[in-house]
C-alpha cells in the first residue's frame, strides 16, 4: 500500500486543530473538577456553620424582679391620673359629637325647609290666577286735542295682556301711526293717545 503523501502546511494546520481540541478539553475537564471541589468545600462550610450555630446558648428570660411598695404606689398614681384623664376625653368627644348630631340634623331641617318653600313658591306660581286690577278704574275728563296718559295695574296668573277700546273697537296703534302709543313694563300697561 501506498502511504498519502500530504503537504507540509497541511499537516501542521491538521496537527494544529488537534491540539487546540486537546486544549480545550482539557481545559474542560480541569474546570470540572475545580467545580466539585468547591461545591464540596462550600457544603463542608455550610455543615460546619449549622452545627456551629446549634452550640449556641439559648435565650433565657430573667427573673421577674420584685417591685418595692414605693414603686407600686407610683404605678397605681399614674393609672388613676390616666384613668381620670380618659374620662375627662371621652366626656368631650361625647359632648362634640352630640353638639356636631345636632348641627348636622339642623341643617338638614334647614335644607328641607328650603326645598318646600321652593316647591310651595313653584306651586304658587303655577297656579292659574284671575287678573286683577290692583289700582281701580276710573273715569276721566278730558279736552279734545290735548294729550292724555290712560295707566292700569294688572296682575295674574298667567300674565295677564290688556287691550285698549275706543268706542267698542280695539284701539290699534298702526291704524294712525304716532297717534297711539302702548306700553307695558311691569305689570303696568299704558295707553298715550296724541293729538
């Protein structure tokens, strides 16, 4: 058999990449190892911790010390100046919130009473209402080619309109422009006859 024959650069890059596998790997292996020793180590630790933390003494409670009759007259004042003192804040808080109950119930009487003059206010105004002359018609005399001011107070539900006559026919202010003139402003109506 004949033998391959290969170049001599290719054999060192074959032999190259060998080695560099090699180094890898070996390279792998001792990182392994160095792990598990360390986890060994650590866990040893661990171990060594807890056993060591198990040897320590528990806590003890103390002794109860015995309080002398000074000491205890002193505790009995204080708790009756605090108990005098809590009687005296809840007395207050009670008269507060009886005198905030009554403020309160006071007002909600307000409000209602509000809301039923309101209601009452809107009632009366709803309600129809005859008209009514508050000032009483009059006769009146007067010269012919002088000006006159005829007024009436009208009031009603609803708003009452006044129509002026002359002679049995509604007076109409276009009919003679400048002849007549009417208003009304505030319930109060007005007739302005010129000459």
């Amino acid at each position: 058999m004949a033998s391959k024959v290969i170049p001599w650069y290719k054999k060192k890059a074959v032999s190259q990449v060998k080695t560099d596998y090699a180094y890898h790997h070996s390279k792998h292996v001792v990182k392994q190892q160095t792990e598990r020793k360390s986890s060994s180590k650590s866990a040893h630790l661990v171990q060594t911790q807890a056993t060591e933390a198990m040897a320590e003494p528990a806590y003890t409670i103390p002794a109860s010390r015995q309080t002398t009759t000074t000491e205890t007259e002193e505790y009995q004042r204080v708790t009756a100046n605090v108990g005098k003192g809590l009687a005296v804040i809840q007395e207050e808080l009670h008269r507060m919130r009886m005198a905030t109950k009554a403020q309160v119930e006071s007002i909600a009487i307000q409000k209602e009473v509000k809301d039923m003059m309101k209601k009452r206010g809107d009632l009366l105004e709803e309600v129809p209402k005859m008209p009514d002359f508050l000032v009483a018609l009059r006769p009146h005399t007067v010269w012919e080619k002088t000006p006159v001011k005829l007024f009436c107070t009208v009031e009603g539900n609803p708003r009452p309109i006044v129509k002026w006559y002359k002679g049995g026919v509604p007076v109409d202010p276009l009919s003679a422009p400048g002849k007549y003139k009417i208003e009304s402003k505030y319930g109060v109506h007005s007739l302005i006859i010129s000459r």
